[in-house]
C-alpha cells in the first residue's frame, strides 16, 4: 500500500511543479488579408493614365492571453511593374481586429491592352514572431476610343468626341441664324444711310 501511494505522489509532484501552459501563450498570430473588388475592369484612349483603386481589409487574431504589441507592414506590386501605393501602409495591433486600407495603381498613358495581377503583401511582427500573408485581384486594361481624353474605371470614361458633336448639332443652327440676322441688320442700316445721303443731297424745289 505504502508502496503504491508513494508511486502516485511521484507521478503527481512533476505535474505541480510544471503545470500546463495556459491558452494562447506561444501562440503564433494569425494574419489575413482580402482585397475587393477581386476583377476590376478599365477604359481608357492609350493617352491618358488611369488610377484604379482597390479596398482591402487586414484582420489579425491574437491569442487569448497575448499581450504583445505587433506592426503590420503592407505593400503592393503588379505584373506589369506599374506604381502601386497603399494607405496606410503600416498597422499596430494589440488584439484582434480588422484594418482597413486602399490599394492605388496608376495605369501609365502608353498601357495598351493589358491584363495584370494587383499584389499586397502583409508582414505582421511582434511578440517574438513574423508572419506574412497576401492577397491579389485581377486588373484588365482595355483601350476603346482613340477620341477619348479622360479615362475613368468599371467602364466609364468621357468621351470629348461625343460630346463635341452633341455641342455642334446645338451650337451651328443658332451661330448660323445669328450670322444671317446680323447681316440683314447691316444691310437694311446701309440702305438706310444712303436714302438719308441722296435725300440731303437734293435742292429744295422752287
């Protein structure tokens, strides 16, 4: 018996003296980034450079009894080496929740029909780790009218020559009804000096 009870402290006594990490202690922080829209599709003439802006949201979770403070770096790429710029870049985190950032690509003027790959990329360090994540969407760039002068995104541009030949269709009746009053005004002036000119330059009768 004595035995068997001094057998049982010695399997207990290296369980108090370490007991079981809590929860959440160690625990590497989990990263996640979204970008939206996932497919963005813009217009534009090949003359004129194009912003196509894109919203994501990074979201960190933390263990249960991390206290740690963490920094999170963002960054953006495209396949075409195009300038990609995301504000804010850098994030803190001291628990679990979500940021919100704008990813921005200048489409340059000389682009051409083109379909790309729009990366941002996430490194979350603090509390003894370093872990990354990314998140991408698919930018199509299609040049449609060579008219076109201000290029915008999801299909819409101003189109300079539309719009000049709508203004045209208003604008040449009224110059031409504007020029053919004016002249027939002029004209009947002149007739009118020279009745008053032949008139002054008659005798009186006697």
């Amino acid at each position: 018996m004595r035995a068997a009870i001094l057998a049982a402290v010695s399997l207990i006594l290296p369980l108090l003296a370490f007991p079981a990490p809590a929860l959440g202690i160690g625990q590497a922080p989990v990263l996640t980034i979204s970008l939206a829209p996932p497919m963005r599709t813009v217009y534009g003439n090949g003359s004129t450079f194009v912003s196509v802006a894109f919203s994501g949201i990074a979201s960190v979770t933390l263990g249960s009894f991390d206290r740690s403070t963490y920094t999170l770096s963002l960054s953006g790429a495209v396949q075409t080496g195009w300038v990609v710029s995301v504000t804010p870049e850098t994030f803190t985190y001291t628990s679990t929740g979500d940021q919100g950032f704008c990813c921005t690509v200048v489409v340059p003027e000389s682009s051409g029909n083109a379909s790309t790959i729009v990366t941002v990329t996430g490194y979350l360090t603090g509390g003894g780790f370093t872990v990354s994540n990314t998140a991408s969407s698919r930018l199509d760039v299609k040049i449609t009218d060579p008219n076109a002068r201000v290029a915008g995104q999801d299909g819409a541009y101003f189109d300079w020559a539309a719009t000049l030949r709508s203004y045209t269709m208003i604008c040449v009746p009224i110059l031409v009804v504007i020029v053919v009053a004016t002249g027939w005004g002029i004209h009947r002036w002149r007739r009118s000096r020279k009745r008053k000119a032949a008139g002054a330059g008659k005798s009186p009768a006697r």
